[in-house]
C-alpha cells in the first residue's frame, strides 16, 4: 500500500506491503476467526497495481474469498467533509447489516469524496472479495465509528 506519502517517482518502496500485514496475521490463533471485513481507510489501500501489490492478500481475501470483504481506495483521497462522511456511512450501512456491496454503492450515492489524484477528481472506493458479505454482528457491535468484540 502507498498510501498518501507513496511517491513512486522518488521513493519506489510503498509504506506497507500484503506480506507484512500476512506476517502479523499468521498469529492469529486457531480460535480467532478469518477476516470478515477488512476496511483500511487510507489512501491507495485497494490498489493492486503490480508496484504497490495488494493489501488484501495479507489478511487472506481474495476475489474467490467467501464471506470475506476488503474495502479501501484506488486513489489518494482528500481528507475532509466528504472523506468523513462516505466513511461513516458505510460503516453505519454495513452495521445495519448491508451487504458491502449496498453500502459502498449508498456511501457513493450519498456522497462523493474527492481524490487528489484522479481524472475526475473523485475517489474511487475499492473492493476485493465477496461483495455479499455483511458483518457478522454475533461477533462484533456496532456503535457510531467504532465495533466493539462483544
């Protein structure tokens, strides 16, 4: 992952690559379930451009992964009101138990944030895994920004 500060043209080396965030998560103990839903709110967390590689591969989601969700941005992404706002409501929407599908596409609808970098100059939310997975809220509750083991 790049990230805000990745510059390809002066520093080719991105801050966080899959396989640091794989190394953590082979720590995980067999009572810990797999990865729900992975949502890194940072800018070029779902790029999977060849030099950046792919987040979500270090938390074990793929595009074949079932009940299994990543969610970031393709772009550098301006943080301000809109920024702010498209998070929350994803976050509220999967909460309620949408699908990520739903809420990516109501978080769009609702609202566009900008990107710094991009031909339109909005940011593109990106989504690697099973775009019909919800949260799984018997493990996990929902409260404003934040879940919360139960």
């Amino acid at each position: 992952m790049g990230d805000c500060n990745y510059d390809p043209a002066n520093n080719p080396t991105p801050l966080l690559f899959a396989w640091d965030v794989g190394k953590a998560d082979s720590n995980k103990t067999v009572n810990q379930a797999p990865y729900n839903l992975v949502f890194v709110n940072g800018c070029n967390s779902a790029d999977t451009s060849p030099d950046t590689g792919n987040l979500a591969d270090g938390f074990a989601i793929t595009n074949t992964s079932i009940d299994q969700a990543f969610v970031g941005w393709t772009t550098e992404i301006v943080l301000n009101q809109k920024y702010d706002d498209w998070s929350h409501q994803f976050l509220s929407d999967m909460g309620a138990g949408d699908t990520v599908s739903a809420a990516m596409k109501d978080g769009s609808a609702k609202v566009q944030p900008d990107a710094v970098v991009d031909g339109d100059g909005k940011a593109v939310p990106g989504f690697i895994g099973d775009r019909s997975t919800t949260l799984h809220t018997n493990v996990y509750q929902h409260t404003g920004w934040y879940w919360t083991n139960q």
